[in-house]
C-alpha cells in the first residue's frame, strides 16, 4: 500500500511539474509575441517620421581656400544655419 502511494505521489509531482512548465513556457511565447509586435510598431512608426535632410550651400570665403560649406537643415523645431 505504500508503495503504491509512493508511485501516486510521484506521479502527481511529475503532473504539477509538468504543468508549470507548461504555463511557464506558454507565458514565455506570449511576452514574446507581444513585445515583437510593440517593437515591430515601434520601428515603423520611426521610419514614417521626418528626419532632417542637411542641405550644403557653398558660400565664399574672404581667405584664399575660397569655398566653405555652409550646412542649412531643419530638425523639426527650426530651420539651423551652420555657417
């Protein structure tokens, strides 16, 4: 009799740890799954933002080099003029 308790026991704990593992792994998946998606989202919506486009416009220098850039871009907030 108490041998057969044992094998019962046993194979109950084995059941229990069995389903843990089980919750534990589907739990895994759907974190997963889920932060795939807000990722997948999140990149998109930076790729549909504007970024700023610098545009080079030479102007003359007084020294002897003669041309110097000047960098003109606008990051969203305002047009910056980097001379």
């Amino acid at each position: 009799m108490i041998m057969l308790r044992t094998v019962v026991f046993t194979v109950i704990g084995l059941a229990v740890a069995l389903l843990a593992t089980l919750f534990t792994a589907s739990l895994v998946v759907a974190f997963a799954g889920i932060a795939t998606v807000l990722l997948a989202g999140r990149a998109l919506t930076m790729r549909m933002q504007q970024k700023a486009q610098p545009a080079y416009v030479y102007a003359q220098r007084r020294e002897a080099h003669g041309r110097q850039p000047v960098r003109i871009w606008n990051d969203g907030r305002g047009t910056i003029i980097d001379m």
